[in-house]
C-alpha cells in the first residue's frame, strides 16, 4: 500500500486499502470482487447518486431500491428485508450527509440471510454509531474524494476492505485490469486541485459551478461524470488507478482530518440553533448515532427551485442533493431500473431538500449569512 492507502487503513482498522481514480471505480472493484455479476441484485437506498449505480449495472446486475425514513434519510431498515430474494448478492448502506445508518438492524438482517454489507461512505467520514466509525461495520466500506465531499483529493475513491478473501480478490482484479490515468489527466487535476484551493469559496460556488460544468463539456477539465455514464455504458478506461497527485493531496487532508470534523461538527451546531432562533425544526437523529459528522446540512423547504435561482443570484452557497431519487435530475431514471412511485419518502425529499454549507472554509458568519437567506422561504 502506498503512504495514503498505509494511514486510511489505520484510521479506519481495514485489512487492506486500495485507492482508485474515482469512489465508483471502488464501488466497481468491491462488487465484482464479491462475483456480482448478470442476474444478481444489489440493494441500495432510492435517495442516491446515479454514479453510485452504474457499478452494478456495468456488472450486469440489477439494483433493488429502498426507501428512506424522512429524518435521517438513510434506508428505511422496515422495508429492507421485504427487499431481499434468492437473488441478493450485496447490501449498500449508505450513510446519507453523514448520518450513520442502523447499522445493528442491517447487519443483523443481513447476516440473517448470509448477505455482505458494504458502507458507502462517499458522504460520510468520522461520524460514529454507538462509538464505532462509519466504514468499520461491513466487509467494506468505500469513500469519495470528490469536491464536495468530506474532504477532497480533487476526485478520487478509496476501498477499505476488512475481509482478507476480498482484499485478495480485489488485489488480482486490480493486478490484472487496472489502468494509470495519463498525463493530461493528471495535469488537468492538479491545475484544478491549485484553482480549488485558490479561489473557491461560499461566495463563488454557484458561479465556479457553472463555469465547471462548461468547461467540463468542452473537454477543458476533469469532470465528475461523462455523458455516457447516464446511458450507462463503461468506458474502456473506467477502471482506473489513482493518480500519485491525488495520494500526496489525500495524505495533507488526512492530516487536517480532526480539525475538518470538528468544525463541521461546530458548524452544524451554530445551524440548529440559528434555525431554532428563526423557529424551523433542528436536526433530528437517533441518540445511537451521537454527533454526526456532517458533508452538509439538508433542510426542507416548500419553494426548493425558486430558493437555488435565489441563492445562485446573491452569492449564497445552496447545494441541490438530491434533485431526483438517482441524482442529478438528468438520469433516465428508466434504464436504471427506477419507476416514479417506488420510494415515496426519497421523491418528497427530492422535491424539498436542500443542503448547507459545511464546509472548512464556512465560517460563522458564512452560517449565519445562510440562515438568514433560508429562512426567508418556508420549512417543509
């Protein structure tokens, strides 16, 4: 393991760490590993990312949605074992914001019908479920280092594997297929990672969006996504190492880790009681969770379009997760296996949640310039 994989495994008692160009390419590599293939099933919340649902179609298999409860907006763990057939290959619990899922009822259930759990992590690092890390339940646990998310490595993802056979398996795939990002690529990233760190604000992340989103269609920079992962088809080189720009810069934040949590956790708190101050309803999570470590602070309002062309306007950092049950908006829903009315609560909160800044670089004054803005709209 390289120096970055070294301290991810210890912070988070993994048997080995494998770190990949992006949090889907680990994803990819832990299902295949765990020979999911055509005809199987992967259960996974219907409040998601479509990225986090093209691996299991790329391997032929089928996903299987659950819906959310409307607090936490994790998986409704009620409805998981209904879900489960002779089918079932993986369970994926995804820590939505940064509240830990149930863990004890999904394992418990799983391990009923001898099924592995694995942790998607992508928006959740540092928060605890009765004293135990997020990403330490499971047979793994997968994380992102995209630009939004706890901290960033430009893009980028990272398998923690508990499990020895899979950490075998896992190594032969990457032995075998793995790919190196190419110079260009490379390049690209860093130049961005030294733009990011430059310039990118509360106060300029609507206008920074946009012109990333531009630039990204013109080939100019490395985006997120490519059009053909809404279709989706596997590009040739999606199976993809990470680059030793993105280890260096994942060493630097693992070092600043400690400090992000507890300003998000400080943040978060400034959040519930300007809320309360302003007569919304606070955060509400089960005690077994703790003190969450938050990527962002969702809230529901009525008027959720009208709220982000307001806020993109005055310079107010509002994030839009998720636009649709298969974030963003622009999935076809259809081709990934998702028919409108199978996850209710996760349609509603499509419809009303939007999500606060969080981050490092939100001061005090960022959290109360939020508020102030929010609450001119109407709690859902």
């Amino acid at each position: 393991m390289n120096t970055y994989e070294t301290k991810f495994a210890e912070i988070f008692s993994a048997t080995k760490v494998f770190s990949f160009w992006k949090a889907r390419v680990a994803l990819y590599a832990i299902l295949k590993a765990f020979g999911v293939g055509a005809g199987d099933e992967v259960i996974l919340p219907g409040y998601t990312c479509v990225m986090d649902v093209n691996p299991i179609k790329y391997l032929g298999a089928t996903p299987i949605y659950v819906d959310i409860e409307p607090k936490t907006f994790n998986m409704d763990v009620s409805l998981l074992e209904e879900k489960i057939t002779s089918k079932t290959k993986v369970i994926l619990a995804q820590h939505t914001y940064g509240y830990v899922c149930d863990m004890d009822s999904i394992l418990e259930i799983a391990n009923k019908h001898n099924i592995p759990v694995v942790e998607d992590c992508c928006l959740c690092v540092g928060g605890k479920y009765k004293g135990k890390l997020a990403g330490t339940f499971g047979k793994a646990a997968y994380f992102s280092g995209q630009w939004n998310k706890p901290f960033t490595t430009g893009l980028g993802g990272i398998a923690a594997v508990r499990d020895e056979s899979l950490a075998e398996n896992i190594a032969r795939l990457c032995e075998n297929e793995l790919v190196e990002p190419s110079t260009k690529e490379t390049f690209m990233l860093f130049a961005q990672l030294v733009v990011y760190r430059a310039f990118i604000y509360p106060r300029t992340t609507a206008l920074a969006q946009t012109l990333f989103r531009f630039l990204t269609k013109k080939g100019a920079v490395v985006g997120s996504s490519s059009s053909c992962e809404f279709e989706p088809t596997m590009a040739e080189d999606f199976f993809k190492a990470m680059s030793k720009v993105q280890q260096n810069q994942g060493v630097r934040q693992l070092r600043k880790l400690d400090k992000n949590i507890a300003h998000r956790k400080q943040m978060a708190s400034l959040y519930d009681e300007l809320l309360a101050q302003k007569g919304w309803s606070p955060r509400e999570y089960d005690s077994n969770i703790q003190e969450p470590v938050m990527v962002r602070y969702p809230v529901r309002i009525t008027e959720k379009e009208r709220a982000l062309e307001e806020a993109a306007k005055a310079g107010v950092e509002l994030g839009s997760w998720f636009e649709c049950p298969l974030h963003p908006i622009e999935t076809p829903m259809k081709l990934y296996n998702y028919e409108i009315g199978m996850c209710p609560e996760a349609e509603k909160a499509s419809r009303e949640v939007v999500n606060l800044p969080l981050h490092p670089r939100a001061s005090k004054s960022t959290v109360k310039r939020t508020v102030e803005f929010i609450t001119k709209f109407q709690q859902a």
